[in-house]
C-alpha cells in the first residue's frame, strides 16, 4: 500500500469514528431537547403493559398469591410510581414488568412486544433494549470505575464504545460525575453510587426505566436528590419511568402514583396540574391512610 492510500483509509477511519460518535450524541441530544409537555400533548402509546398478571409462589404445602389479577399500563412520558405495605406485590409487579421474572398467568407487552410469545434468548433481548434497571443496592462491579460501570450495557450488546464514548460522557454530566468518572464505587458515596447506577440506566436510551426502591439504602437528603434526578430524566429526556417505593416524599415526585394491597390494584391517583409536593405528599399520606383502615 502507498502512503496516499495509507493516508486516505487512516482518513477515512476517522472521518467514520467521529461521524459515529456525532451522530450518537446527536440522538441522544434530540432526545433530551424534547419538552415534557410536548410529549404529554400528544396521545402517547402504551410503552408497557400487563395484562391479568397473576403470580403463585409454590411452597410445598402452601401457596402464595402474589399477584391476583393485574390490569396496568405505562404511556411514554409516564412517571409512574408502585406503592404498597411489604408482600403487596409491587416488586413483585416490577420484576414481571421488567421481563426478570415470569408470571404464573397473563402476559405483559414492552414496548409492542409480548413478552410470552418470545423465546428466552428473544426476551432477553428486548429486555437489554428497552429496559433500564436500577437497584436499591446499586449493584455496581467494585473493579470498575463509574465510567466502566455505566458502558456495561453497551459492551454486553456488543457496542463499539469509541462512537459511545461522548453518550456516556453526557449520562455522566447529567447525574453530575464528570468528576468523579475514573473513580470505583468504593471511591464513591451512596449518593453517588446510584447516580452511577442511573446514567447506566439510560445510557442505552431504553424505553423505560424500571426503579425498585432506588432511595431505600440512601438518607433522606440524598434520597431527595435521587429523586430529582429520575424527575430530571423524565422532564429533559422525555424518560418514561416506574418506580417501586415505600415513601411518600419518594412517590410525590411521579404524576401517578397505583397503590397495591395483597396482590390487587387497589387505588389509582394522578396529579393533574398539583405542581405543589407538599399537596402532592400529603395526598399519598391521606390515600395510605384511608387504605390501612
């Protein structure tokens, strides 16, 4: 090869490689440019559905009824949130939703696609690309740094991490750790931790993000930025979301929040145009108030 061709194909490697990386962060600034009343105005299709959701724990002797019956749906935009007493079934409810379990009858459609009719190598995949998970516990790899920790899902679907390399730097900046990107979770507090665990949520721009109890190892003040930060996501990235939780304060920060109790869907609420969260709080408060009776 003559140095001109050696030239031009060096040339033309670059030329892909930066193409690649615009034309990545350019989807995902399009995304973020996207106001959430835009969103909201138009009528939303269903990103997540389930339909007569039933779950039986078989134990020996025993059978639990996990869930009895569930009829639930998520439109894009939606900030959803689960709550419920401990063994009402909304982790349970969470976890069929997400795809990491299988209910005992019913089925659940994410993003267009039933999840029953997939094989397990097929739901796998549409769970890797249209769901975002995040933990109460992080689950972040203790030898990574944050920045590997948030590649993970690229590198198990097999991206070329050169043309996601300016994403993952967005994700990072918008949970504020572009300081803090070379640094392994032990290097990190709990705050911080889960900001990790969210920018590898949405780095793959799924199609929801499924949250169980994201605040639940956290104080209450930085429980509160947590959640500013899934509200965040859900106003600048038109982010749908659900998020499992048994705080008030964590569920006031959604626009509908569904009670459960004993398996069942017991009570559904929307905050239609309450912009106050002291109202907001205090409507869950009064809601599992009235349920407990």
């Amino acid at each position: 090869m003559s140095s001109k061709m050696a030239i031009d194909s060096s040339h033309a490697e670059t030329l892909e490689k930066t193409s690649g990386e615009q034309q990545v962060q350019l989807d995902f600034q399009l995304k973020r440019d996207i106001p959430l009343g835009q969103v909201k105005e138009q009528e939303s299709p269903g990103i997540l559905k389930a339909n007569s959701l039933k779950k039986k724990y078989d134990l020996g002797e025993h059978v639990v009824n996990a869930l009895m019956g569930i009829d639930f749906e998520v439109k894009e935009g939606d900030f959803v949130a689960l709550m419920g007493p401990s063994g009402s079934g909304k982790s349970t409810l969470l976890h069929l939703l997400g795809g990491l379990d299988k209910p005992s009858e019913g089925d659940v459609t994410l993003a267009g696609q039933p999840l029953a009719a997939l094989s397990d190598k097929q739901a796998t995949l549409a769970r890797r690309h249209n769901v975002g998970f995040i933990f109460q516990f992080f689950n972040l790899l203790p030898t990574l740094t944050a920045k590997e920790n948030v590649s993970l899902p690229l590198i198990i679907d097999g991206k070329n991490l050169r043309k996601y390399n300016q994403k993952i730097d967005a994700v990072l900046e918008l949970v504020g750790l572009s300081d803090r990107a070379d640094h392994k979770p032990d290097q990190l507090s709990g705050g911080e931790q889960q900001r990790v665990a969210i920018a590898r949520a949405l780095v793959t721009d799924p199609a929801i993000v499924l949250a169980d109890e994201p605040t639940g190892n956290l104080d209450s003040k930085t429980g509160k930025a947590i959640m500013d930060l899934l509200r965040r996501s859900c106003d600048e990235l038109g982010q749908t979301i659900v998020v499992v939780t048994h705080d008030a304060r964590a569920a006031a920060y959604a626009d509908r929040v569904v009670f459960l109790s004993d398996g069942n869907i017991v009570h559904d609420i929307s905050y239609d145009g309450v912009e106050d969260m002291s109202q907001r709080v205090r409507t869950v408060i009064e809601t599992m108030e009235v349920l407990d009776t």
